[in-house]
C-alpha cells in the first residue's frame, strides 16, 4: 500500500481506534454489561468470565505453538505472520461468546440505554480532549474521520459517543455489530457472522484501511494503542500511539514490538515538519494531538501568507 507524502498540511484523514483510543480503557466489560442487565435471571457474567479465562488460556498456548520460549519476530512480515496465525483464537472467542448466548435477545434500545449509563456513570469514559477533537475534527474543511475497531457493536460505540456529545454521524463508524441489531430486531447473539464485514484481528483493520485509502484524497493519520493496530499504524501516512504513563498491557506489548522491529517511535511533540520521515509517534491523549494539528494549520497559514 503507498503511502502519501508526510501529512504536513490539511487535509487530513483520520482513522481512530476506539477501545483504549479514544476511551480510557477497554469497553467490552460494559457491553457485557449491558446483556447481563437486561437478562438479571441468566448467569450472563459467570459465563463471561469463563469465556474470559478460556481466551486467555487459549492465546498463551497458541502463542507458545507460534514462537515457542517467547521467540518472537524481529522482522515486520514475520509480526504481520504472527497476527494472522492468532487470529483463529479470536475466533474462537467469539464462537464461545455466541454459544454462551451471552448477547441473544438484546435490542437497539437496550444497547442506547445501556451506553448511556455506562457513559453517565463513568464506566466508559473517553480520554482527554477526545470530544473536543472529535467536534473540531469532524467539522474542518476537507478532513474526513473514521473510526475502526475490532469491538463487537458498532451501535454501541454510536451510543456511547452520542451520550458523551460527541457529533459524530455513525456511518463512519466500521466495527462489528450483533446479528439482528443493525436491522433493528433482537440480537441472535451471533458477532458479525458474514465474514466480510468482520474486523477481528490486525489484518482486518489493514483491509479495512486499505479500502478508505483508495477512497480517500488526503494523507491517513491512524491513532491507535495496542497490538491489533500495529500493521495500521505502520501502513498509515502517519501512526499515532496512545500511551499512558506508565503503559498499560496492550500500550506496552505494542511498545515492545516497535522496539523487537527496531522502528523508532518518538513523542509527538518531537515531530519536526520540515526533513523529517518519521512515521511512528506517540502521544498522551487528543490534548497533545489537537496541538500538534493546530501548529501544523499555524505554521501552513504563515508560510501561505509569505
């Protein structure tokens, strides 16, 4: 996939991830949430945390199958060999999401109320600046703003972010969705079950990528925080982490695989706009990325206006 030239002027293409992205933390607690509250007499949050328990259990002795004694690649096409071979185990997460029934019978309604409170009450939180840069964003001249992640309703990250203010049509939202709600009847519980329009693995993301690329005029900014979106960020104009201090699990298992692919990743604010073909940066939150957008507008105004 070529890249464009260094976005160093607007337009831009943004594609965000969502789950640690633009929220906090992890989501799909909530989303469970939300099933287990609308079926109090089924033992919904037992069985996640079954389901929990054998994903996990599953990922480590497949990960030990795949680079056995923690050998893993040193090279960007074997990371890119890794991600696909793991991919089976999300699979099969899902396969025991959907016999758990842990999301039948769910509706549109109960997701929108359900993300509402999660939002009101704090459980989903968006990270600071985010609302702010989503508006400001969303609404320049020539940008276009997507969001991509491997969460298992589209509808819930609707939800959450209309509850959190954020003005953000849904159609650009690309995300798995609960068989039954996008035609607006109750969940069968089943995630995404035509394959082509399901996002669970890092290869996902990057088809998904590729085809707003053909579409898109304007160089791709990908922000993103974990593993699963490495190969977007690494095929993105310009790849943005999300990192907290100190990094969480995910934010530091991507960290180290910048560092075992010896691919340089400086703060943001290190980004000189002038010579420079740095392609990977990371950031604290939207605060620091909205600045970084506002000074590359200042600095495109001035030299403009010579």
């Amino acid at each position: 996939m070529s890249k464009k030239p260094y976005p160093k002027r607007d337009p831009i293409h943004w594609v965000l991830d969502w789950d640690g992205t633009i929220t906090k933390r992890d989501t799909l607690d909530a989303l469970v949430n939300i099933a287990a509250s609308t079926k109090p007499n089924f033992p919904t949050i037992n069985r996640w945390k079954q389901i929990v328990i054998a994903y996990l259990s599953d990922y480590t002795s497949t990960l030990e199958v795949l680079a056995p004694g923690g050998a893993l690649p040193t090279t960007i096409e074997g990371e890119r060999k890794l991600l696909k071979d793991l991919k089976v185990v999300e699979q099969r997460s899902l396969d025991r999401v959907y016999e758990a029934k842990i999301f039948e019978d769910v509706t549109n309604k109960q997701i929108e109320e359900g993300a509402n409170k999660a939002i009101r009450e704090g459980n989903v939180a968006l990270r600071p600046g985010c609302l702010e840069f989503l508006q400001r964003m969303s609404s320049a001249e020539g940008n276009m703003l997507h969001i991509l992640s491997v969460n298992w309703s589209r509808h819930f990250i609707s939800s959450c972010l209309k509850s959190a203010g954020a003005e953000v049509d849904p159609s650009p939202v690309l995300a798995n969705e609960l068989q039954g709600i996008a035609r607006g009847e109750p969940s069968s519980g089943q995630i995404s079950p035509d394959g082509e329009t399901k996002i669970v693995a890092s290869d996902d993301k990057l088809r998904y990528l590729e085809k707003l690329r053909e579409d898109s005029i304007a160089p791709i900014v990908y922000v993103g925080d974990s593993w699963t979106d490495i190969e977007c960020l690494l095929a993105a104009d310009l790849g943005i982490c999300i990192r907290d201090e100190p990094m969480g699990s995910s934010q530091k298992k991507l960290a180290e695989g910048f560092e075992r692919l010896e691919i340089h990743c400086p703060h943001l604010s290190e980004s000189k706009e002038q010579d420079d073909d740095t392609s990977i940066m990371w950031t604290r939150d939207f605060l620091e990325i909205h600045e970084w957008a506002s000074h590359r507008g200042m600095r495109n105004s001035a030299t403009q206006g010579r």
